[in-house]
C-alpha cells in the first residue's frame, strides 16, 4: 500500500497521538528492517527496546508458531502450563518471590502501585526528578513530567519528586519509592548508585518499598539480566516488560518472597495477561538471554557502541545497550539518520538522540551505525 494511502488512513480513522516517521516498514530480520519501496535499514531503535534479539529470530518465531497452533487463549480462570512456567522462570531470574503478568510496562506500574499501597493503605509514593514510568493514570501520576502531566489533571493524589541527584526524603507514610535504575524516556541517564543505596536505606527506616522500573532497562539491556545487579541493591517489587516478549506484548511485577503475597483474590486482574502465545515467547527469549556468555557480550558491544561514538567528538551516557549522546537538533538528526542513512534512532528530548539495537548485535553492525552516525554528525 502506498505509504500516502497510510497517511490518508490514519487522518481518517486513527486518533493523532503519535508523530510518525515518514516510512512503511513490512518486514524485518534481525537487525535489518525493510520499508515498502524495498529500502534496507540498521535497526538501532529495537522498537523501543522490545525485540532484544532482533526481528523474528528464529527460536521466538518457532515458540510463537508452536504454541499458536495448540492453543492461543483462555483467560485466567484457568491454568495453562506457559505461565506457570514463565512465573517461575522470571521470579526465580530475579527476586524469588511472585509474578503477577500484564500486557505492558505501565500496567506493571499500576500493579506495583497497587500493591504498595495495599501494603500501606494511604501511603504516599516518591519518584525522582524526570522519571517516566508510563501513559496510564497511576503512572502519569508517578512520572514528574509537566508536559505529559497538566493535560490530565488532577492526578492520583499522593505522589512526589526527589531531585535526580538526590537525597530521597522517606518518612513514615511513604508506601514506596520508585526509581529507574537508568532512566529512558527520560533521556537515558544512570541512577546515581549512592541515591540507589540511600534509598533503600530509607525504605528499610521507614517499612517502605523500594520499587525498581526495569521496564526498559531489563532483560539484558545494560549487560547484565537486571540493572540493578550492577548496582548492589536489590528492590523488594521490581517490574519489567518491553524485551521480556521479544517483540509480543507482555508485563510483568515481580514482587519479593516478603510482599508476594500483599494483593488477594479480586484485587487485580487482566483479561488477556499471561496467555500462553506470550508466555512462550517470553520463554524463548529468557532462554537465550540468561546466559552470561550472552550478557558478557552485549558488554562489549556496548563498550565498542559508546568508544565508537566518543571517537565521533559525541557526549555519550548510558550502560551496556542503552545509550544516548546530545545533539543540538536530536529530532532533525533522526530524521536525517532514517532517511540520508537508512538508520533507525530515536530522539528522548531536543537534545539527545536514544540507541537501544538488539542485544546480539554484530561487531560489524556496530562499526557500521557508527559510520553512518559520522556521515551525520561530520
């Protein structure tokens, strides 16, 4: 379909929400994506860091087809043997407690919320300075952005903001404190480990939970399965989506042995969550990431990513596969890397530009968004 005909169907028929790139993509594998007019692009962006092992690799595409074929949907008034499996899988991979699945990151948040709260009804939540924790409006709610926030006010009540750079004011009434451990939307920036450290301190004084939002940050992103397990500390809820499906939509909170069993029957609950086509790819996914040969390579990767792009005059931030570097136009720049370069960035801000390519990236894929890069920024 002609990409005009597009254009003229989502005036039509689509609500705006969304400031498009200009191209048609209709097929992807690995890190290549193809447009309508046969255009081959390098995929830095991973759709926003979803499909952690590129487009369609084979072991998801395989767990998908298998399982879509004996059985797609149910609900969660029944057991089927994906779930139970993958609740395992990812509890045991993280804090050893329990999972309650969702279809997104900001459903995960909601549910963490919910949960913090139903520990300590009435309990008041602190995030830090330029957080983005998601759309919906308990996530809005936690995410101190004013331009995402004032359309929709008022907001949950009972939500505050610590400075980025600390400290995080904890008292008795705090129900949780939530934190990034690298924060994204918000322009890729690492947490601060002493805040991290600090915080769980306050959180311990006060009988309050330590959230950690490894939405973006998880699942292998920053070279190691979590974010946190560079840091030192270890949270009591964490929650996690985005690459946990390889591409399929799929959430998750994690709850700590200790709060795992905070919400009850008729709580909270998700018609679609947890259905056994994206349980299955989420455990194609895990399978091939929770390796530490893997890990240890998406490292270097991103050692290699970040020296290439210093080499470049650039300012780059960021851990593992998750960087960014300013640009005085970041959108312009995008938008130039996608159509003068065939490569697929992303801009957070005016001012920086967000890579986040598959965790299994080559070498040579690597050097090759860095000389594109270059034609740019030369």
């Amino acid at each position: 379909m002609a990409l005009e005909t597009l254009l003229e169907l989502e005036r039509e028929a689509v609500m705006g929400t969304y400031a498009r790139q200009p191209v048609e993509f209709v097929r992807g594998e690995g890190t290549r994506l193809w447009d309508s007019d046969g255009n081959e692009y390098l995929d830095f962006l991973s759709g926003i860091s979803v499909t952690q092992l590129g487009h369609c690799h084979p072991r998801v595409v395989a767990a998908v087809r298998e399982q879509a074929g004996r059985l797609d949907h149910v609900g969660n008034l029944f057991y089927t043997e994906p779930s139970m499996r993958l609740a395992q899988r990812l509890a045991g991979s993280s804090l050893g407690g329990k999972v309650f699945f969702c279809n997104s990151g900001a459903e995960a948040i909601e549910c963490a919320i919910k949960l913090a709260r139903r520990r300590k009804p009435g309990g008041r939540f602190v995030t830090i300075e330029g957080a983005f924790h998601g759309r919906t409006m308990g996530a809005l709610s936690a995410t101190p952005q004013e331009t995402k926030q004032a359309p929709f006010a008022p907001l949950v009540p009972g939500f505050s903001v610590a400075p980025r750079g600390g400290p995080v004011e904890v008292g008795d009434d705090v129900a949780a404190v939530i934190i990034e451990p690298v924060q994204g939307e918000g322009g890729i920036h690492p947490v601060d480990p002493e805040l991290l450290h600090a915080a769980r301190e306050a959180c311990d004084a006060h009988d309050a939970l330590l959230i950690l939002d490894e939405i973006q940050c998880g699942m292998g992103r920053t070279g190691t399965l979590w974010a946190w397990q560079q840091l030192g500390v270890e949270p009591d809820v964490m929650t996690v989506a985005k690459g946990l499906g390889g591409g399929l939509p799929i959430g998750a909170c994690v709850a700590a042995p200790a709060h795992a069993d905070v919400l009850q029957p008729g709580d909270h609950g998700s018609t679609f969550a947890g259905g056994p086509v994206v349980c299955a790819a989420a455990a194609a996914v895990l399978d091939t990431i929770d390796d530490e040969a893997f890990l240890a390579g998406v490292r270097e990767s991103g050692e290699r990513l970040a020296a290439g792009l210093r080499g470049l005059g650039l300012d780059v931030r960021g851990l593992g596969l998750m960087l960014a570097f300013r640009a005085p136009d970041a959108p312009d720049l995008v938008r130039r890397a996608l159509l003068e370069q065939r490569l697929v960035l992303n801009a957070t801000g005016p001012d920086t530009v967000r890579l986040l390519p598959p965790l299994n990236v080559s070498a040579g894929e690597v050097d090759e968004a860095v000389r594109r890069i270059g034609a740019l920024v030369g």
